[in-house]
C-alpha cells in the first residue's frame, strides 16, 4: 500500500483530504500494520495471546487472556490496557502500563527496559484502601487537641508527655492532682477512711518468686485468719508486746524478774509446793529419800523453832536446836537430847 506524504496545492491552495480512521492505518518503522488509527485511539486493539510486555507501542488496547497480569485482572473477560511508550516504540526507553478491569480493579506499572515499578493499585482497590484508612483514622476534625491535622495532633500530644517525667515523684503528685481522688494511686497513696475485705476474700503480698500469700483474711464465721501456711511469719514489736493489753512471753523476757504467774510447773498446780517466805503446812509425809542430808532448824536470830499440832495452835512438842549444834525434843514437859544422826533412805 502506497503512503502519502507529499502536500497537496491546488493554485497555491493547500487542499486537507478526508479520512476514514478505520482506513488509516500506523505502521511501525519497519512499516509492519500494528493496527488501524480507530482501533489505537479509540475502540482498543484486541488482543488475546502473549505476554502483555510484548505490548510497546502506545495506544489503547482490549486483552483477554494475556499473561504477566496480576491475579485480581481475570483472564476470561475483557479489560482495558493502555499503554504510552517514550523512544523507539519497538524498544521504548520508558513504558507505562495501565489496565482497567471489568469488576473496576485498576492498576498501574511502569518499566524502564529490564526494570519495573510492579503493579500498583488504583480504582477501587485504592478506594477501599482509602476508605478503610479514614474508618481507622476516623473523624480528623473531631480531635480534642488544637491541632485538627494528623502530624500536628500527634506533636501536640507528644510535646505534653514529654513535660510529664514519670520518673519524679513530682510527676507523680502532679498526675495524682489531676486524677481521680476516689481511686487509690498504684504508685503509693493514703486511704483516709477504712478499707474493708469481703469475708473470703484475702489480703495477700506477693513474693519475689511471684506467688501470692496471705497476710490477713476472714471466713464466714467471722474469725480471722492471719499468716501462710506456705511460709515463715515473722512478728516484730518492742521488747513488751502485748495480747489484748497483757504481755506477751517470750524466751527473750522470761526468767527471773519477769512477773510470770504460772498455775503450774512441770503440770504441778502451785497449791503442791510448800512457800519458803511465809508460814506453810504440809498435809502429807514428808521423805527425804537421799542419805547425808542435814535438817537444820533456825528462825532468825533464835536458836529454835516451833512445831504446832493441835487445832488450837498449841504446841504439843518443840524442837530446839542450840548455838552449838545439839537437837532437842521436848514433848510433854520432858526434854531429850538427840545424838547426832542422820536421815535414812526410806525412813518418814
């Protein structure tokens, strides 16, 4: 087909001819038809085969079942394609692709001889990315911070924390200020009325291996229960604590000087012990089982002691020990001088 490419001058008139865009046809340089100027430029060119990389020369382009498209483009139905190709149009320096699908995915890639920007999106893909950053961001212009921008509200927010030093118990009290005063400070606070626990419930310190034990708590009976059966409860006082305003005994103030007022000793009451600092009767015999055990008797100064048997609290026999050591027995008048003895084993 001949191509014409001389201007044509009627007596110096320049004469511009009609043509059918379906009869113009663009050819490539080496005048090999890519198609006509109706398909490029507004019908599309069909295209059903290959890769669509093997596409470089601009125009607009109907593909169906062309590969190398991402997966969301389907290739059984026909989607738009156009391409804009700069340089040799057989091999372009720069092309940009733009395929427009039927279920309204766009998507955009640009390649520069062996490299490629990879497929972008665009239509409804990105505005349902769009759409989905705004359901996240929500309504910018109801920000509570004078800022009403994204950037300008996050400085705003973040020049505030930076003027709070959590680290200063100044901070701290300054937090505390702007809180509720209803609720207790987990950083440390005064309760200024009484903090009850449910019965059942337990008041519990937490340990360094990170078990909880109890510390105090109260059962539906009312009776209060206080230490761990798991661990070590350690009671600290001055030297006097007390029970119920009475002293409390330990093995650090016990003994001598003390004030304990035993009702036994060795599970004897103290009615079975006869008194050494004031009058006392025995009612039973008294054996002294061990031998060589001297049984003096002095009462002061005096040199003699009083037994009393009778219920009228006259003597019926004395005792007498003199200065020297020698034992009378008087009884019934009559005086006996013992010799020297000594208590034997199983004598009363």
């Amino acid at each position: 087909m001949a191509v014409k490419r001389a201007k044509y001058l009627v007596a110096d008139d320049e004469y511009h001819f009609v043509t059918d865009d379906k009869a113009l046809r663009v050819l490539d340089s080496n005048n090999n038809e890519i198609g006509t100027f109706r398909e490029l430029g507004f019908e599309g060119k069909l295209i059903t085969s290959g890769d669509y990389r093997d596409i470089k020369h601009t125009g607009v382009y109907r593909i169906k079942g062309v590969g190398g498209l991402p997966g969301n483009i389907p290739g059984d139905k026909e989607s738009i394609l156009t391409v804009t190709s700069i340089g040799d149009q057989n091999n372009p320096e720069l092309t940009f692709y733009k395929v427009i699908s039927p279920n309204g995915v766009i998507l955009e890639n640009t390649v520069s001889r062996s490299n490629q920007s990879g497929w972008g999106s665009g239509g409804v893909d990105l505005r349902n990315t769009i759409t989905n950053i705004n359901n996240i961001l929500g309504d910018i212009s109801k920000l509570q911070t004078d800022s009403k921008n994204m950037t300008g509200a996050i400085n705003e927010l973040n020049f505030k924390i930076n003027n709070v030093s959590d680290n200063s118990q100044s901070g701290l009290e300054s937090l505390k200020k702007d809180s509720d005063n209803r609720y207790l400070f987990k950083w440390g606070d005064t309760v200024n009325g009484d903090l009850s626990i449910k019965f059942g419930a337990k008041y519990k310190l937490r340990g360094k291996n990170g078990h909880d034990y109890n510390l105090a708590s109260i059962d539906d009976n009312n009776n209060i229960h206080i230490g761990d059966a798991d661990t070590n409860l350690h009671f600290w006082g001055n030297e006097n604590p007390t029970f119920n305003g009475k002293k409390i005994f330990t093995e650090a103030n016990v003994g001598s000087g003390s004030g304990l007022d035993a009702d036994k000793l060795d599970g004897i009451d103290s009615s079975g012990f006869l008194k050494t600092n004031s009058d006392d009767t025995k009612y039973s015999g008294l054996r002294m089982d061990k031998r060589n055990i001297h049984f003096n008797i002095k009462d002061g100064e005096n040199t003699e002691t009083g037994l009393v048997f009778d219920k009228n609290n006259n003597w019926t026999a004395k005792v007498v020990a003199t200065d020297i050591g020698d034992v009378h027995i008087q009884t019934g008048g009559k005086e006996y001088k013992l010799p020297p003895f000594t208590f034997n084993q199983d004598r009363n």
